[in-house]
C-alpha cells in the first residue's frame, strides 16, 4: 500500500506541471512532494528496485524545477515556462518511467501465498540431519559424511497474530537473501530479479504446537539447482489437509543449502557436454537424492518415536508415506519408490525419467506440461512405457496451459510469460497442483478413492494405466 501512495504522489507530481493556474501547480506539487517523502521514508532502506525507477522521476522533475527556476532568476523573467514541446517530452518520459517501475514490480512481486485451503493451521520448522551410513561423495574427505536439511510443515493447533511467520527461503532474512543469490547466479540472472523472495512471508507459524493425531507423510525432492521451499504454497496446503510435509535440500545439488553452522553450501552440479557423460551423472545425481529421501523417511520415523527430540513425537505416520518431487526431484522420487518399499505412492511434477527408470511398485501420479516439441512427445512416451508395466493403477495427467515451472511457486512470483510459468494464472496454477495431488494422495494414503479419475480429468487430459491384475 505504502509503495502504491508513492507511485501516486509521483505521478501527481509530474502532472502538475499541466494544472492551469500557478498557486494550483504549487500546491500540488508541494502535496506530491510531502506525500513522496512520507512515503518512502516509512519504507527505508528495505525499499525495491522497482521503487527507485519511480523515484528516480521526483528526482528529475525537482532537477528541472530547479533549472527552471535559476533561469527565471537569471534572466529576471518570472513568467517563464519551458517551450510546451519539451515539457510534452519531459512529461511522457518521466510517466513512462513510472510506468516501467510498476510494470517491473507487477511482472517481479514479492509473492503473496494463497490461505491453504484445509481446516488446520499450518506449522513448520527446520532439522538438519546427518546420515552415518553415507560418505559424502561431492568432497574429497573421506570423513565427511552426508548431511541434509529438511523443512517440515505440519497440522498445527490454532496460531495466534503473535506467532512469527515463516519467512521464504530460509529462517532468517540472512539465510534467505543467500539462497536467492545463489537462485539468481545458478540461473543466470541478475540478482534483483529475485529481490523479493526474501521479503516474503508464508502462512505456516515457526515452532507451532502440533495437532491432534498422526499425519501421513509426503516427502519433496525440488528440481535441479531448486530448494526445499520452492513449493511452499503446495506444501502447506497439504498440511493444512492433513500431511506432513517434508521438503529436503540436497547439498551440493541445491542452489545454495545453509547448514546450522552458518556455512553455505553452493551447488556443484553442472553439465558436461556430452549427452553420455551428462546421463551418467544424472543417474548419479538421481540415485543420492533418492537416498536421501530414505534417510529422511527413517529419520521420520525416529522422530515419530522419540529417538529424536521434537514436538512432532507421536505424530508422524511413515506407514502412509509417499515419495514426491519436481523436475529431477520427480526422477529421484520415482527411484526412491523402486528401492524402498515403505513408499506407498508417488507423485511425480513434470520430472525427467532416467535411462535405467523401471517400473514402480507403487501407484504414481505424474503431472506434465502441454507437449510442444518432439522432446516432449518423447518424455511422454517413455513416461508411459514405464506406468504401463507398472503393477499398480497409475495416472498421466498433461495439463494445458501449464509450463515446467506451473507446478512450483514460480507463478506466485515470476513474469506470466506462458513458456516460463505458463498461462494459467498465479494462483490458479497452485490451485490446480495442490488439488490433483490432494486427491491423489487422499485416494493412495488414506483410501479415499471415490471420483479420483473424475477430479484429476477436470484439469487436463487423462490416461490411466491399471494395475496388471486389472487388465
């Protein structure tokens, strides 16, 4: 709101320039000027980008007051204006300005989360957990072995207006404005392109006491060089469904990880070149995150039991567990499913299959963006050769209108350009992920299986594959 008085005090101050009588232009613009001011002081130093292209316009049109008025003085001619072609000029560039200013922070918010949708509130909080079993193979010390973080989001007991909020990308502004720079470097954009995640805030309280009951569990693998938060809109949807949510960074794989340390952990993944080499390390890649999605399910299931302190004791239902991810984190849940049978489902978000993909077990949903090249029609058709030997019912949905980045928070802040984030809205492309994947896991986990084809057809284009049983 405070940013929006300023675009309007600046616009009355460029045109007041254009009111007929000299006492109405004087107090306008001394209002503008005031109003600016106010404005962008109770703003400070957290002010963006955008903002100072407005501001930048008060600049210019104080500068060209002031010439104005030393030429008045200089050549004793009070009545003096500037010729009308220049100030047409004058005025067209700064309300331009102004209009790229807005049209910046329209195309770059800082992104507002929709209110999840189920009956509880939503908790979260932050572990970090070492695997003694595994060596960490991206360092060249033998001792080191391999740590994850994890975010949890949870049903929580009512939250009160006191309670902090969690802040995205990390638990502290630090540790967000780092993992946003490294988003922006591992994508090659400047970094004030992604200046207001770390601004913004979800709805899940830090530390919230746990509800009633035991939650199944959806663990999240993001997408390469992607973070634990990147589907924060989905994930605390879910919780306020009913789930546990558990969002892992890969160090070393994601864009930037920061251990409790305060150390921060920058991805090494890169590609080679050669589309041999780059599949060899994919699978690579593919078969740590899947390892570290079991670790996590284990870990859960010590936390559950008290084998590790927290407040989610006696909360956590790994017997009703799905493996989830997006992108790469999609291959790596399907793998993950392959080799640890307590995975009962799996949801798979436009995610690439590896050469050595076989068949799940386990029942699995796969979103996927409109097929536009042969590319996709390959992925799609590889994708349905592996569900069509699976031995569980399993769903392809293509939604049109979607783009690889629909299925994460990307809408919620990215340009809506449709080969980015594709076109079917900033909130809508959420709505659209959340309730595919709510009924299938109510249907997978909880046994609600009633109309599930006919909630997931309403989003695009349907194939199912039965379980061989069935055939």
């Amino acid at each position: 709101m405070t940013e929006f008085v300023v675009v309007l005090g600046s616009v009355a101050l460029v045109l007041a320039r254009w009111l007929p009588s000299a006492r109405g232009r004087r107090r306008v613009a001394g209002g503008a000027v005031v109003v600016v001011a106010v404005a962008a002081a109770s703003i400070g130093i957290g002010m963006r980008w955008q903002l100072l292209l407005v501001l930048a316009v008060d600049l210019l049109v104080g500068a060209a007051a002031g010439v104005v008025w030393m030429v008045r003085r200089r050549r004793g001619r009070t009545g003096w204006r500037v010729r009308r072609w220049l100030a047409v000029l004058g005025t067209v560039a700064c309300v331009g300005l102004i209009a790229t200013g807005v049209a910046a922070a329209w195309a770059l918010p800082v992104p507002v989360f929709p209110e999840p949708s189920g009956p509880f509130a939503v908790g979260t909080m932050t572990v970090q957990w070492t695997d003694a079993e595994r060596e960490e193979t991206a360092t060249p010390d033998a001792g080191d072995r391999r740590t994850v973080v994890v975010q949890l989001w949870y049903p929580a007991q009512s939250a009160t207006q006191e309670m902090p909020r969690a802040r995205y990308l990390g638990r502290t502004r630090r540790e967000a404005d780092t993992v946003a720079a490294a988003a922006a470097d591992y994508l090659g954009v400047p970094a004030l392109l992604l200046d207001g995640l770390p601004r913004a805030r979800s709805h899940a309280a830090f530390d919230a006491a746990p509800a009633a009951g035991r939650f199944p569990v959806v663990l999240f693998s993001p997408g390469l060089g992607g973070v634990r938060t990147q589907n924060t809109a989905w994930a605390e949807d879910l919780a306020s469904r009913g789930y546990l949510v558990a969002g892992v960074d890969h160090p070393y794989d994601s864009a930037a990880v920061v251990l409790a340390d305060g150390r921060s952990v920058r991805t090494r993944i890169a590609a080679s070149g050669d589309p041999k080499e780059d599949e060899k390390r994919r699978i690579g890649w593919t078969a740590v995150r899947a390892a570290d999605l079991s670790f996590v399910l284990t870990q859960l299931g010590r936390l559950d039991r008290g084998e590790l302190t927290g407040p989610l004791s006696g909360h956590v239902d790994i017997g009703r567990a799905a493996a989830t991810g997006h992108s790469v984190g999609g291959a790596a849940a399907m793998r993950a499913a392959q080799q640890d049978s307590r995975f009962a489902a799996v949801i798979n978000l436009d995610g690439g299959l590896n050469a050595d993909q076989a068949s799940p077990h386990q029942p699995v949903l796969a979103l996927t963006h409109t097929v536009i090249d042969q590319a996709d029609a390959d992925y799609v058709a590889g994708l349905s050769r592996v569900l069509e030997r699976g031995s569980a019912t399993s769903y392809q949905l293509s939604v049109p209108g979607s783009a690889h980045l629909t299925f994460t928070d990307g809408p919620l802040y990215l340009p809506p350009v449709p080969a980015v984030a594709g076109s079917l809205g900033r909130t809508e492309s959420v709505r659209m992920t959340t309730l595919t994947c709510a009924a299938f896991l109510d249907a997978t986990l909880r046994g609600r299986s009633d109309e599930l084809s006919a909630t997931l057809s309403r989003h695009g284009e349907l194939r199912v594959y039965p379980a061989a049983a069935g055939r």
